[in-house]
C-alpha cells in the first residue's frame, strides 16, 4: 500500500508516493489557481504514469493521501473569501479596527490600517454581557440577536463569526446564538470563538474567529470537491490535510478549523525538515525552500521547530499555534523591473505558473529569476522538467535583454543582477529567523529544498557564512515528502482566570488532566494507533503583556514543588529566547495547552548501493557564468552514489531541479544518495 503526499504550490503542485519498504517515487504538475483540485488530480495520473499503474490503480492501492494546500492562504492574500457579518457584544464591534492599538511600524505616519474583512455595517452588536469571570451581567436579548439575524438575512452574508466578551470562560451566550442562527439561516456557515479560540485576549480571539468564518466556506468546498474526485477516480483510503502547526487532521476538523490550514504547505517542508535532522543526526538546520512564487525560511534547533501563535497574514492576525515559518516574496518567478529612477528590483511580483517566466513560451514578457538562470547558462533549456518542458531561451534573453537597456547594462551583467538582487533579498529572510533573533546561523547547516532552491543556495550560504550545505534526492518535492512523516495532532486550550496570583498546583494538575481527557478523546474518533500528549503552558512575567510558549513535557506533575518546576521552566526559555530572565519578579501563569498527537509510522529511505570513495565522471560540459564565462562539468544526480565526491565548479542535474557547486567548494554524497556540500572558505 502506498501513501501519497501532495503539495500546491504557487506554480507547481509536488507529489510523492511511498511505498511500505520507504522507496519514493515523486512528480510535478502545473498548478491549477482556479481550481486546486484540477492540477492535484493531473499530478497523480503523471506519478501513476512513473510507477507504470493507472491513476485508478494507485488511489485504489492507497491508503492515506496527505495534503498540504494554499487554499485558504490564496482567499486571505487576494481578498477572495466569503462575504462575513460579525456577532459581537454591544459596543465592541470596532475591536476589529482598533486591533491592539500597535502598527507593525510605529514611525509610518501614512500606511494605512489593513483594511477589515468585516465591514462595519455588518458588524453587528448583540445587547449581553458577561462579567470578566464568566457570570452573566446581561442575559442574551432574544430581540437584539432576531434584529443582528434579519440584518444578516437582508446583506447576503454567506458566513458569520460569533465572538461575545469573555466566552472563552463560559460558551453558553455563544452556543444560544449559533443554536439560533441555525434555525434562522440554516445554509449559512457559523465559526464561533469559543471552538475557534477559547482563550483570552479579546482582539486575537475575534479576528482569529473572522478570519475562519472567511476563509471556511471556500476550504470545505474546495475540500469537499478534492474528496469527491478522488472518490470517483477510486480512492478509498483516508485524506488527511495538514495543518499550520505541522500536524495533520481528517477533512472534516481542517473545514471545521479552517484558519489552521493557512500555512498548510509551508508546514509540510518543515516536517519534511525535522525527519532530515533525524535522518543524518544534524540537530540544527535552517530549511530553505525556494519554489516558484515565495522562499520559506524556518529554523530546526535542536531537532526540535518552534511553534508560534504570533501569526499574521494579509493584516489579519490569526492567534492559532502555528510552525514559526517566515515567507518571503523571491522566487523562481519573481518578476525584474526598473523603476523611473533606473533602480533594478527583484519581486515581490510573480510571474507565478500561468504565464509564468517568459522562457516558459506562455507569453509572459517579464524578466524574471529563471529567466536570468537561463541566461547565465544555470539551467539547461533542454534538460528543463527532465525534458518534457523545455524552456525557451531566445524569450529569456529577450527579456533580460529589456531590463538591460533599462540599466545600461550587457545582457549578461543585468542577469548576474537579478541573480545576485534575489541570493541577497533570500538572505535577509534568513537573519530574521537567525541573527535578529539572537541566533547565529553560522552554527547551523543549510538544508535546501523547493526546485529552485539548489540554484541559489550557496551563494545565500556564503552570504551568512554557511558552511555546510545539505540537497537531498527528494528536494524539489520536499514538502510533499515531509508531509507523510506528519502525525495526526489535536490542540486544545484554556486560560488559567485569576492572572495575577500566583496558580495553586491542584489547579495546573485538574486543568491539564481535563485537558488531555479533552484532546485524546477527540483524536481517538479519528486515530486508532498509539496517542502520545504534548503539555505546555504559554506564560509571562507580571508587567509584559505577551507571552511566550513553555513545554512542560519533561515536569514532574507529582512532585510537591510542581509550580517551582514550571516556573523555573519559564525563566529559562525567556532566557533562550531573549538572553534574560527575571527569577525575582512575578510569574503569570495564562493559557494551558494539550496537544494529542496520534504517531503514524515513519518510513524509511532507499540506501543506494555505495561506490569506492572518490571522483565521479561528469556526464557533459555547458558554459555558464562561474566568475567568467566558462566550460562547467555537468553531473547527474541519479547517478551519483554513497563514496563519490568532486569538486566544483560544477553542476548537478536531477528532472526537476539542479544545484550549483562553485569554485572549490566540496561534495561527498552520503549513504541515502544526498549531497553534503562544504563551502570553500576562500583561504585555501
């Protein structure tokens, strides 16, 4: 029985599929923005096609699909989901407006604000109240929500957030007014905040609840679509999606969660990255998956990914944990452009995967990244995608040859400043994962992945000074691969009310045992296998106001000085997170959480046969920009084997995507077939 996993990404959707002994088998296909579902489907008759079945005969031979999608994060950045109305406490409908009373920067007087997903109008305030610890001061006015529900009916709403003051402590306002709904507008979808976000922090809670009621509809419909077109081309295993904290649930909790799945892919190379820490015994990491539209960047340290729930995207905050992932907007597609005052910029536009980059011969007209890598001799037109797509290098260099006008520039010169524009933009996302976080990336190996990402990588590492470089066989589908190492996971949380007097250690245990109860049984209606949990506590000290995330996994909840323990716990991770603690000041204890994480079985890789150490034969011979314009060895990827070793310049060439080794950096090929590249320092 194989096991799939399928990545969307913003120009080509990755499949891989495993079989029991571990040997994978990937392929690409155009992605398919109208409809994801389209390019998912196409993609799994070509990787029917590699392992010489019908596309029926592998969903039938299936019996898990793991999916990573960019649905959600596609309605949120083009503004294309449901249309909402908010219900909310009266007198707190512009909560969503006035935020947190912070702009990203303080000193722009003129950005504007982001722009709500709910306008006021719809915004609609509910005459009840509950006091700050869950008792009712205002009991829920009939009349008041029947008027906020005829407003709903009259605007059209396809969708509604509930979010009452304080519900996080006691649900039953919300639960009476979404019994209501029903009843009312039974085709209208419903989020409300104590399923979404039970936990305090009025703000997060209700844009949180917003952005689900957002982007929900347009994920169950397009879920609910993949499910049906699997079905009928025979698949009758189960389909799991994978959520932005990198763990994976059943259709139903990702349509019911819908705000989880916003950093559904990018999730995937992370997990992807966590299993390669475990598979060459490296515990630190950065993953760098560069694909066609936008570079992902994260952090492995100590074999462990952080999780966050600091997320933001498109100007919404959404306040679910999610893998700490940053995006930036370089990729293969990023479109070149001179601005009036002859100034080249690389991106943030995309060419994305219709047209795409002019040498795709899509009429695209646009200079972008492949394009300069084309000229630059990097990417070989012919070999493009194994050779069934091959790239148009007349149109590349006719694009590049406009941008070189613009600058006053040879043809040549202009693409080495694209090339050298995006290494340099890749870079700085990588010192806002590292150095501006107190951590120095020099420490760490670069794990490249994405099909771009091989082309860029050592000059993003020597910027950084990056010593090591790690490619595995599988990097262009990386995430796709990642995604089948994912465990089931379920979170559930509770704020701790009281802040501000010190928890009592019968109260952390009761909340924690309720907790996992809460969790494990929920996870057990989906999973059948072993359930580990996962405690830990978000906290801060008495005057900040944010918290950070503390595990507990490794507490003593017996022992008799437990709050001691998770106190001490604190300290130390405020202290490796900003170089500081305060042991004398007070503790707040805010939000319990339990993660049940049901463990599927982890797979194995192929091992390729190993070669008597040394040099292997390159294949063929290209010119292409190492310094000056030379003869560079061409190598396969397929044929290189455990013990061989060269030394660059050189190229390495696989179906879907190449590497560039240059002048006298190292590559050994280790025991699963991937390449560890060592820098040249210079000095040598």
């Amino acid at each position: 029985m194989f096991t799939i996993g399928v990545d969307v990404g913003g120009t080509f959707t990755d499949l891989v599929a495993s079989d029991e002994a571990g040997h994978a088998v990937f392929a690409k296909a155009p992605s398919t923005p109208e409809d994801q579902s389209i390019g998912v489907m196409a993609g799994l008759e070509e990787l029917a096609g590699r392992l010489k079945l019908s596309r029926g005969e592998l969903l039938a031979a299936t019996a898990r699909l793991v999916h990573g999608t960019t649905v959600a994060t596609n309605a949120l950045l083009e503004r294309k989901g449901a249309k909402v109305a908010l219900l909310t406490t009266e007198g707190h409908r512009d909560v969503i407006e006035m935020r947190e009373g912070l702009k990203p920067n303080r000193y722009d007087l003129r950005s504007p604000p982001p722009e709500p997903l709910v306008p006021r109008e719809l915004r609609l305030g509910i005459l009840e109240r509950l006091k700050a610890n869950g008792d009712v001061l205002i009991p829920l006015e009939k009349k008041s929500l029947d008027e906020g529900l005829a407003a709903i009916q009259e605007s059209g709403a396809a969708s509604v957030a509930v979010c009452f003051l304080h519900s996080y402590l006691n649900p039953g306002h919300e639960l009476a007014a979404v019994e209501r709904l029903a009843e009312a507008l039974p085709g209208v979808s419903v989020s409300r905040s104590s399923d979404v976000l039970p936990q305090i922090k009025e703000y997060e809670r209700v844009s949180t609840t917003i952005v689900n009621a957002y982007v929900e509809p347009v994920v169950r419909r397009y879920l609910t679509n993949l499910g049906q077109r699997l079905v009928e081309a025979g698949f009758k295993g189960s389909l799991f999606i994978v959520l932005s904290h990198g763990g994976m649930a059943p259709v139903g909790e990702a349509s019911r969660l819908a705000a989880g799945t916003v950093l559904s892919g990018p999730a995937g190379g992370v997990s992807g990255g966590r299993r390669c820490a475990e598979l060459l015994g490296i515990a630190d990491l950065v993953p760098f998956d560069m694909g066609g539209t936008s570079t992902d960047i994260s952090l492995i340290s100590g074999g462990q990914a952080s999780l966050s729930a600091d997320g933001m995207l498109a100007g919404q905050r959404i306040a679910l944990r999610s893998l700490d992932i940053a995006s930036i907007a370089a990729g293969g597609g990023s479109i070149a452009h001179v601005d009036a005052s002859g100034t080249l910029h690389v991106g943030p536009e995309s060419a994305g995967s219709l047209p795409g980059p002019a040498c795709y011969g899509n009429g695209g007209l646009a200079a972008t990244v492949t394009d300069a890598n084309v000229v630059l001799g990097y990417l070989d037109p012919v070999a493009f995608m194994g050779g069934k797509r091959p790239l148009d290098r007349a149109a590349a260099e006719a694009a590049i040859d406009r941008i070189a006008t613009s600058l006053g520039l040879s043809r040549l010169e202009a693409a080495a400043g694209i090339y050298r524009m995006i290494n340099l933009k890749m870079a700085d996302g990588i010192r806002l994962m590292t150095l501006r976080r107190g951590v120095d990336p020099r420490r760490f190996a670069l794990l490249s992945f994405g099909g771009a990402a091989g082309l860029h990588a050592g000059q993003v590492a020597r910027e950084l000074e990056i010593s090591r470089i790690i490619v595995p066989t599988v990097a262009s589908v990386l995430s796709a691969w990642g995604m089948l190492t994912s465990d089931l996971r379920y979170e559930v949380s509770r704020t701790h009310y009281g802040a501000g007097s010190r928890i009592a250690a019968i109260e952390v245990r009761t909340m924690f045992a309720e907790l996992e109860r809460q969790a494990a049984g929920r996870l057990r209606s989906w999973f059948d296998g072993p359930i580990a949990t996962e405690r830990s506590a978000e906290m801060r000290y008495g005057e900040q106001i944010f918290e950070i995330d503390v595990p507990l996994s490794d507490v003593d909840w017996t022992a008799p000085d437990l709050i001691d323990q998770i106190e001490d716990r604190f300290h130390r991770r405020h202290e490796e997170l900003y170089t500081y603690a305060s042991p004398g000041q007070e503790v707040v204890f805010v939000n319990a959480r339990v993660a049940a994480v049901g463990q599927v079985s982890r797979r194995g890789m192929d091992a390729r046969a190993a070669q008597p150490a040394g040099a292997c034969a390159a294949h063929a011979t290209r010119q292409a920009l190492f310094g000056t314009w030379r003869d560079i060895p061409v190598y396969s990827f397929d044929t290189l084997m455990p013990g061989h070793s060269l030394i660059g310049p050189a190229v390495i060439e696989a179906e879907t995507t190449t590497v560039l080794i240059d002048t006298g950096d190292r590559v050994s090929v280790n025991a699963l077939g991937w390449l560890d590249i060592t820098l040249h320092d210079g000095q040598t």
